[in-house]
C-alpha cells in the first residue's frame, strides 16, 4: 500500500467531519429500533451525528460489544444490517452522521460462539484462520507445542476427567466435548480411530454398502494430513476443510440411513465416556490442551486482550486479517450508512501508525477516491492514553484522540490545588497510606506481570534470552535475570509504549523515553541486577545493532515489547493502584494521574491551544462506557478540595461508625480504612440529587466490591475472599441505616451540591466549546451520577429529555432569561444542564466555522473563571465557566452571582455587543475590559457571542 505523506491536514472539506457526537450504547433491549426513535430527540437537542457503541456481532447478551465475534457480520442481537440500514436511512433524513465503534485489536471467543476460533480448535494449525490470532504454537513448555491451551476448567484436568465432567458427544455426524454448559469442537482427525473401533465391532452387521462406506470414512478420516505436517498453503487449509465437511456429511447420511450403527455408535460413545484413560487419549488428540482456568496466567500461548481469556488479540498486521475484518465496515462506508469510525484500543496493536494508513487508503478505495496527499478521506478518531506531556504522534492518519486526554486535563481544573498538602494530610491519617502515587502505581505494573500476564512476560523473556545467546558479550545472561529486567523497565517505563516500526523508523521522543525507563529501573534494582543487563535490554529497545540481521531480531522484540507494556500499564494503574490510592478519588480517571492534584490554567489554555492548531477534529468527552465515574459524580467529589477541613470533620464523625462496623481478621481489619475512605467519597459523588434512595445501598455496594476486587489487596477477581466481601457490603449498608452518617452525608450533599452542579454545568460549557468535536455519553445531558461499569449503562430516560426539550424550546423565544432562572432553582432535576447542552449546540449549528475553525485565545479572568476566546472572521465567542465557587461564596450563597464577584473583571479580546445565549441578555461593552458581576448578574455561566 501506497504511504500517506506525514503532513495531512485532519480538515478536508470533502470528508465528513461532526460538528458534535452523541454516543448510544447498543444492546438487545436498546437496539437499532429503538435508537432509531431517539433519532428526532438528539437531532432537536442540536447534534450533527449519532456515535454507536460496537454494532458487529458480539457475545450473545453483550451489554457494551467489545466481545465481537464477527466483525463481517452486523449484530442479529441489534436488527442486523436491516435494522442498521433503517436507522441511517432515518438519520439521513434528519441530516444526522453515523459513527461506529470498531475493535481492531481482539475478538471475542468464549462460550463456542466465534466460528473462527472454533475453527482453529478444530483444525489447528490448519484452519483457514490459524493466521487471525496471535498463538505461540512452539511455546517452551512442551506439553503445549502445537497446541492452544483452553484455561476453562473449574480446577486440575484430572480431577475433572475422573469425576465424569467431560463428555464425549454427538449432534448426528458431528461430535463435541462438553464441560457443564461449555461445548469444544473435535478435530475430524482424531475420530479416525473411534470410526476404525465402530467398525470392527458392528461391520459383521451391516450390509455389505454401509460396511464399505464406514470403513472408507474411517479411513478418510484418519488419513485427513495432521494440522502440524509441513507447510500449509491456503489452498491446503481449504482443502482440508472441505474434505472435513465431506466426511462429516458421509458419516451423517451413513447414521441416518442405519438405526443400527446408530444404536452401535452411541454405545461406543458412552464406553469411550465410562473410561476416563480412553477419553483421555481422545482429549490428548485434539488440538488444544484444557486446563484449569487458574494456569491461563503463566501458560497461556494466545495473545489476549488484557489478561481477559475470552478475549483474542488479532494479528491485524497480516494483510488478509485485515482485509477480512474490514470488509463490512468498508461496505457500509462506501454505501454511506457510516460517517466515520471510532477506533478502540489501538495501542494493543503491532503497529498503529501503519494500521491507520491502511484503513485510509481502504476507505479511499471504498468511497471512490483519489489517494492526496493533504486529505484523510474518512473521519478516524483512535482511543489513546496519553500520560501528561505526551503529545499524539504528528503523522498519524487520524483527526485524534476519543478524548481522554482532554477528559484529564477539564477534570483538574475543578481542583484547587493550593488545598493538596492538607487533603493529602487528611487522607494519610485517616487510611494509614504514606507513600505516593508512583509507589501505588510502580507495585501494581509489577503485579500484573507477575500475578495476570507472566506468560506475556515469559515469552518477551525467551524471545531475548535467544537474542542474548547469539552474542558473545549477552550470552551468559539467564533466563530468570532477563525476566526480572524486563519486569523491571515495564514497570517503570513513563508511558503506555513506544512506536519503534519494523524499518527502525520511530515517533520522536521514544529513546528517551527508553533511556527514562532504563535509568528508573536501574534505580530501583541496583542491588539485585547486574547493570549491563539494562544496557542490553535498551541497545535491543532502541535497535542498536552491529548488523542488519540483529536489527531486525531486535525489532522483532521490540515490537511484541510495545504491545505489552500498554496492558500492563493499563491494568497496573487503572485497575490496580486507581483503586489502592484514594486520595481525592475524582482525579482517578482513565487518561489521568492521580498524583498531579488539579491542573493549572496554563497548561490546560496551552493543550486546547494545541489542539485547535493541530488535531481541530479531536473528540471532546468527560464521560465514556469505560470511565470510572460520571462526569457529575466526579464534579461533586472535587469540591472536597476546597474544602478540606469540613472534609475532616465529617471524617471524625464517621470514624467512630466505621470502627463498629469493622471485624478483626488473620489479615486485619475488615473492611479497611482504605476502602471506607473510597466510599464516603463516592457516596457523597453519587449521592442522587432527586433524594430516590431506593438502590443507592446496591449501587454502592457492587461499585465497592470492584473496587476491592481491583485492588487486589485484600480480595480480587481471581481469589476472592467472601468473608471480606460481606464485612464491605456490611460496612455499606450498616453506615447507610445509620442516621449519624446518612444525616450527615445527607448534610454535607446539601452544603456542596450547588457547588457541584456548578462544576459540572462549567465543564459541560467548555466541553461544548473548546477546539474539538464535544461527545454527549447518552444521558450526560442532564446530570451523569454514575459509578463504574455496569452503573454508567443503566437505561437513559429519553422521554422525560423529550418532554422538557419540547418545554425549553417552546419558551425559549418568550423568556429566554426567565426560563434559565427557572431551571437554575430547581437545579436538582438536570433541566439546567441539558439546557446548556440544548442552547450551546444551536449556537454551534448557527455558526458552525466558528466553533470549528475559530482560533483559541485563553482570557486573563483570574483564579475562579476559565474563560476563552474563538475567533474566526470577525466572529467571536466567549466562555465564561466559574470554578472554585464554594471558595469564592463561602457558602453564603448557592451560586456565584452579581456581587459575589466584586470587582473581578474579564479581559475580552475586543469591544463589541455580545449575547449570552444561555439567558438571551444583551451586553454592549465600550472597552475590552468588563465587570464579571454584570455578565454573571443572573445566570452563574455565559457563552457570550459577539455580533459583527
């Protein structure tokens, strides 16, 4: 494929860009009939395209689709095509764009419902599709060569096999193993000896053509060429799987045709079941090994997503796996049922950088057009991490991130930094935890390698233990040290990974990121590991060799490197230490670090100044299918910060609850002051704002029991402790029948709660209007108090927003400020957010250049105002979003307005008569300096756009 010339410009008119998204989770009780009927709702609300969860088939009952077990073939669970074609036939009559979620980096494979995976169980090597997954089928430990291992088993194979779980079974011709409800297929060939005994025992009986035709099967069958006999071409895959389904279609009509021998073959089968060393040796012949799910960990020989065993990783690098996976999604752009793509995560990828050229030119091919060297044809947004300070890699063919760098950096400004030494004291002496962040996060990168990936690890580890022996200078380093030194990197290694390529090009930046994490690690095992290894581990990193042939065998290793450590990285931080350090739990979000306590105004100006030169396309969210709260939940747990010592009082009156509560165990309390710490945060977070508390105690009980689980310190998902489990569900509902903590928590909502929705409507407005295309996560219109999945999916009320949509625009031309005022007072309701959303993404409809185009200028507006400027033509929008406003009130008063601002002005970037669209008040400023007290005199936020 031809290469895309680095210095694209992510801004073609040809291409389809969104203005604005709203993402929709699909399932089979929200499926594309029922999107569709949301359909007039979000064009009315102001979005220009609707941006779907997976639509391709997936897990049976999948409530989110990243389990996709068929990426040619569009959901049946959904509507299939059909259903999807009339939803965009529907969207296209509202002029609204469509956006899929596409999962390029693995597939689904649990419970027999992936044919492809099932066809390499079936054929090994040999399948048609042996070359979709990423298995080491010559791993070191023996027993597994040439074999898949299955971890599917409740505990040791033997014990299985002898208490009679596994059985030999048969569906007409085809046979299967099960295990409870779990079905395995049978290799054809291994039946070869079984038909061979059916035969011997029952051809006597048979007429002389069925006895013929038995044996000439059996001998197909056993003469089918083993899936590990020399070297396969497609046509010798093919070939076999066809001469696979002929013997299985003979050996059908045979049983339909013979009550007989179908009388004989059952039995045989119950035999080959009532001896466990004959089934057995059938098992022994297939072409994966089970095995107790508690190995997968160190044995496991496919990649996965994660440490997730029912999720495959995909060799998305072979052209024809690519080809295959993209067929549809192609097929539905080049008809123009989708708009553009969201792409998850990348970073699990051989190489993105050359994936995203291929999907370009693919759509390309597809839409019909010309390759250039200044467009991208398709709108592509990648799920990407970047830690603070790393920037997106310049000559990406993509228009940006999904946003959660953005997420991270909005999310610190409501965080008042100067408050970080007293809430860090706080939480020190209340949870006993004294070490920082990096510490919490250090110990959980190496956890995961060694308790939820080591057979990632071991295979990196022989992978440069064959590199080090082919030198003399390396080759007495060990196994077990090179191990130890790649843990140790990985575990410090400053990003989720690097993007070194096969011809030794790279991103700028990424040796020194290597030099950083080698530096680290030498620091923290330099009285346990000889240096030189660390030296030699980075030479074979950055692809220092003394010849092209090393190179190339460094590159090898390098690239299976980055795509472990961005799970480990990912599984260390947002599933381990976001989880075992709660300091202020808000600022633990995907995209975040928990350790930078709030974020300055000057760096957030700089990254959307940024972004408005380089990635204007970028998607804009603050909550997502994968955050850790919702975006209100975290609005209302910031104020704590500017808070701290009402924080500690609370504390103290609660203390004394929790410890008659606690129960002492062989490993301590339960539950710990850590996990108590975590829940009164979230508990005030999601506190519901409509005062239904009827599931509130479940809510946070499931919330808690991850969150533990996740921590893995004193229970998890692979060896959980109920005992500990229900001293937390104990602790949840014991605090909450108590009326000394439910008064008090009901107290401390009631004083911070202005000040939350405050923080939330803020974000919300700079969401809608910083450089970028802003993402709605359905409901996030009005307030978002979730937890983590599967809270943040609970069904969306979409005729309640339908019914006040309709009351907001049929006021709105009567009393704009009145209705503003109205919905501010009974804030509680969310009809004051969604009438910000409403009223910001008409203005962006009114002047779509502006907000897409218009350049970025931060406006000097003090500590407790985020304001900026976009300008484009003459034309001139103004953000004006409060924070900090239960420091600047003093809780005197519940929202920031008038006097409250005193003398405060804001510096506007020219004189002029602006309108708030929010409240439709007029302004006519003489001087480019303005008195906050008069744009904020009624209503506590402004979008103020200039008229020319």
């Amino acid at each position: 494929m031809s290469e895309l010339v680095a210095s694209i410009s992510p801004t073609l008119p040809t291409t389809h860009t969104p203005s604005s998204t709203y993402r929709l989770q699909l399932h089979r009780d929200f499926d594309f009939a029922a999107a569709r009927r949301v359909l007039p709702y979000l064009k009315r609300l102001g979005v220009t395209d609707v941006y779907l969860s997976p639509i391709w088939t997936s897990a049976p009952g999948s409530t989110h689709g990243y389990d996709v077990t068929d990426h040619v073939r569009v959901n049946p669970e959904l509507g299939g095509e059909g259903g999807l074609r009339r939803f965009s036939a529907r969207a296209r009559e509202l002029e609204l764009g469509i956006l899929v979620d596409f999962v390029p980096n693995h597939m689904g494979i649990q419970g027999g419902h992936n044919p492809y995976w099932e066809d390499v169980l079936t054929h090994g090597q040999a399948s048609r599709y042996a070359h979709f997954f990423d298995i080491s089928w010559q791993p070191l430990k023996r027993a597994l060569e040439n074999k898949v291992l299955l971890p599917v088993l409740g505990d040791q194979y033997g014990r299985i096999l002898e208490r009679g779980e596994l059985h030999l079974n048969r569906e007409g011709g085809h046979f299967f193993l099960t295990y409870w409800e779990r079905r395995l297929p049978v290799s054809p060939r291994s039946l070869g000896p079984l038909l061979t005994a059916l035969a011997g025992e029952i051809g006597a009986k048979l007429d002389p053509d069925t006895r013929a035709e038995l044996a000439s099967v059996a001998r197909a069958a056993e003469h089918l060429p083993r899936s590990t006999s020399g070297h396969l071409t497609d046509d010798d895959r093919l070939a076999r799987a066809q001469e696979s389904e002929v013997i299985t279609r003979r050996f059908t009509r045979l049983l339909e045709a013979s009550p007989r021998l179908t009388g004989a073959l059952d039995k045989l089968v119950e035999a080959v079941n009532a001896n466990s060393a004959r089934l057995d040796s059938l098992i022994q012949e297939q072409n994966y090994r089970l095995a107790s799910w508690r190995v997968a960990a160190e044995q496991i020989n496919y990649r996965r997503f994660f440490d997730i065993n029912d999720l495959a990783a995909l060799r998305m690098e072979d052209p024809r796996v690519f080809a295959w996976a993209h067929s549809k999604l192609l097929h539905l752009i080049g008809d123009g049922v989708v708009q553009g793509v969201r792409l998850d995560h990348t970073d699990g990828l051989f190489d993105p950088a050359g994936y995203f050229r291929a999907l370009q030119e693919s759509a390309a091919h597809a839409l019909g057009r010309q390759e250039t060297a200044d467009e991208l044809p398709l709108y592509v947004v990648a799920e990407k991490i970047l830690e603070p300070g790393e920037q997106l890699p310049e000559d990406w063919a993509i228009h940006g991130t999904t946003g959660y760098d953005f997420l991270a950096q909005l999310n610190g400004l409501f965080v008042d930094s100067t408050n970080e030494e007293e809430v860090t004291a706080i939480y020190r002496r209340f949870t006993g935890d004294r070490e920082p962040y990096s510490q919490h996060l250090y110990r959980g990168k190496l956890l995961i390698q060694r308790a939820s990936l080591p057979g990632e690890v071991n295979v990196l580890a022989e992978h440069l233990e064959r590199i080090a022996e082919a030198d003399l200078r390396s080759q007495d380093f060990t196994l077990s040290a090179l191990r130890e030194a790649i843990r140790q990197v990985i575990a410090v290694f400053p990003v989720y990974r690097t993007y070194v390529r096969a011809d030794g090009a790279r991103e700028p930046g990424d040796n020194a990121k290597i030099e950083q994490a080698i530096r680290d690690a030498k620091a923290q095992s330099r009285t346990e590991l000889d240096p030189s290894l660390f030296d030699f581990l980075e030479a074979v990193l950055k692809l220092d060799a003394p010849d092209e042939a090393t190179r190339e065998r460094y590159a090898e290793f390098a690239l299976k490197f980055q795509q472990l450590t961005g799970p480990v990285t990912a599984k260390g931080a947002e599933d381990t230490a976001f989880y075992r350090y709660v300091r202020l739990v808000s600022l633990n979000e995907v995209g975040g670090d928990p350790a930078h306590f709030g974020t300055p105004l000057k760096s957030f100006h700089a990254e959307a100044r940024k972004r408005a030169e380089r990635w204007p396309a970028a998607m804009l969210g603050l909550s997502t299918h994968d955050t850790k709260r919702g975006e209100d939940t975290r609005a209302r747990i910031s104020v704590l910060s500017e808070i701290p010592q009402t924080w500690a009082a609370y504390l103290s009156t609660w203390l004394p609850l929790l410890h008659g509560l606690q129960r002492t165990s062989d490993l301590g309390l339960a539950p710990t002051a850590l996990d108590a710490y975590a829940l009164f945060q979230n508990a005030l977070g999601a506190y519901p704002l409509d005062g239904k508390m009827d599931d509130f105690a479940d809510r946070l009980s499931a919330y808690l029991l991850k969150a533990a689980r996740e921590a893995k310190l004193r229970t998890s998902w692979a060896s959980g402790d109920p005992d500990y489990e229900a001293a937390l569900e104990g602790m949840v509902r014991g605090l909450l029948d108590h009326e000394r903590f439910s008064g008090g928590l009901r107290e401390l909502h009631a004083r911070i709660s202005p000040y939350g929705a405050q923080n939330g409507l803020s974000a919300a407005l700079i969401r809608l209007t910083a450089p970028g295309v802003p993402d709605t996560y359905q409901g996030t219109e009005g307030w978002n108090q979730s937890l983590v999945d599967p809270d943040n999916r609970r069904p969306v009320d979409y005729a309640w927003r339908t019914r006040l949509l309709s009351r907001i625009e049929k006021r709105w031309n009567e009393d704009r400020l009145r209705l503003a005022r109205e919905l501010l007072a009974r804030y509680e309701d969310g009809g004051v957010k969604l009438l910000v959303t409403w009223a910001i993404l008409q203005a962006r409809a009114a002047e779509p250049d502006l907000f897409r185009l218009g350049t970025y200028h931060p406006l000097e507006a003090g500590k407790y105002l985020v304001s900026f400027a976009r300008e484009h033509e003459g034309k001139v929008a103004v953000t004006v979003a409060p924070r900090f406003t239960c420091t600047l009130t003093r809780e005197r008063t519940p929202w920031a307005l008038g006097e409250t601002w005193g003398n405060r002005q804001l510096t506007l970037p020219r004189a002029g008569t602006y309108e708030n669209v929010l409240t439709g008040e007029t302004f006519r400023f003489r001087g480019e300096k303005v008195p906050v007290a008069k744009v904020l005199e009624e209503f506590p936020l402004a979008l103020l756009v200039r008229n020319r």
